[in-house]
C-alpha cells in the first residue's frame, strides 16, 4: 500500500531522514523504534505530505507529492499523542470534523441522516456514544485519546499514522487503544505505521519492526523474527537483560 523509494528530508537544510527506502503491505502493520531525535516524527510528517521530501513516496500508486490535500486527507489519517487542548466542542463535533474532507459544506451545517448516522458508528465503535453531548475538555486522558481515534475513523482514511499515540495514558487505556487500531487495520485495503517508544507494544502490536537511528534504516524484520540484540547498540543498553531483569519480579 505504500511504497518509499530513497526518501531524504528535513528542515532549514538540516537533513533528518537520508535515503530511506522500504514498503507496507495491505493489511500490514509496521512499528517505527529508535531513540529520540532518529528522525521517526520527521519520516511519518513526510509520509503524510506534510514536510517536503526528495525521492519519492506513493500510496497504491498515488504519488504524495502530486496529491492535493484534501485527496491525501482521504486516504491518510494521522494520531498523535495527547497535547493541551484548546477548543471546547463536544465530543460528538470533535468527531464529526474527520468528515470534513468528505463533506461539500461546512463541518458543522445541519446533519445529513447518513453523516449522522457515520459518526456515532465511529464512536459506537470506541465506547464513546453515550459521551457524544460531553465537551472533550471534561474528558479523562483515555476518554480523549478514544474520541480522537473515533475522529480517525470517521476521516474512513486508507492508512493510519500513529506517533505515540499511547503516551500518557493508563496502561489499561493503551493496550485498549492499540488492540481497536490493530483490529481496524487487518480489514481490507488497510494498514497502519506507528511509532511507538514502548519495545513491548511494539513486538505484541505490529507485524513488522522497523529500526531506526540517524535517519537511517538499522534493521527492518518481521516482528516475531527481529533481532533483539540490535536494540542494544541503538539505546545504549542491554534491552535483553534489563527486560529479563523486570520480568523476574513478576515470578516472585
């Protein structure tokens, strides 16, 4: 579904990313590691047509650097961590703003039946429709991360791009959130690219393993065949023994 030949970007000149190149299968999900600053935020910013880049990125053909907004917005949706919010609309409206790009009007002109309809399946979907008439800044962190995954979903987009979404959340609340993102993205003509700093969320999560460091490529395997050893060089520890070492308090 997608496809990235020798991608290299940046910003002011400073280049982040340097000639990656790698693919993503139809209902594939691929995890991005490494260590802050390796250029994982940067690459997905480039994936979704939001930071220009050399080289070229397509998604089942479609050519990003050609595509307009508003197409790419159809295709590709993008989940971020919890940040401050702003805005005080209700959960129902935060949600209904990922029909924008499919919508001919305004976001918030008088509902269509089957727009309507959409959105509460989408927060159906997350055990949030009996707090559509809440405003999100009354929301616990879990309750918010679920309203802004149900806007992802009613965005219907071809492709998700996580960067850490499960930051500051309960473990609960994580382990939640990327069971319905992977569950979502094994139906037809989906995937998902996620960064995620967690390396156990990562292997029980995702399909493929992608290493990065410097903004290159240090190894890329399936998730069940990834060799763990190459972490340790990349954070500067013994990943193995420290998460051996913890393991050992749960046997007690």
């Amino acid at each position: 579904m997608i496809n990235i030949e020798h991608v290299s970007c940046g910003y002011d000149l400073n280049p982040i990313i340097k000639d990656i190149s790698f693919t993503v299968k139809e209902n594939e999900i691929l995890c991005i590691l490494g260590p802050n600053g390796c250029g994982k935020t940067t690459l997905l910013r480039a994936i979704s047509g939001l930071l220009p880049a050399t080289g070229t990125i397509r998604m089942n053909g479609m050519n990003i650097k050609t595509a307009g907004r508003r197409e790419i917005a159809k295709k590709i949706a993008v989940m971020n961590q919890l940040t401050s919010i702003y805005f005080s609309y209700t959960v129902y409206e935060t949600v209904k703003m990922g029909r924008y790009v499919h919508s001919k009007g305004g976001i918030f002109q008088t509902d269509q039946k089957k727009e309507k309809a959409f959105v509460y399946e989408c927060l159906d979907k997350v055990g949030m429709l009996d707090q559509k008439d809440r405003l999100i800044t009354e929301l616990s962190g879990g309750q918010l991360q679920r309203a802004l995954f149900a806007r992802v979903l009613a965005q219907d987009p071809e492709i998700i791009l996580l960067d850490e979404p499960t930051n500051h959340l309960d473990l609960k609340y994580q382990i939640e959130l990327l069971e319905q993102i992977k569950e979502w993205g094994k139906k037809e003509n989906r995937c998902v690219i996620g960064v995620l700093h967690d390396i156990n969320h990562a292997l029980l999560f995702a399909d493929k393993i992608m290493l990065l460091n410097d903004g290159q490529i240090k190894a890329y395997d399936d998730s069940c065949d990834f060799d763990l050893t190459s972490l340790n060089d990349i954070y500067g520890i013994d990943v193995g023994d420290y998460m051996l070492h913890a393991l050992e308090r749960w046997r007690i």
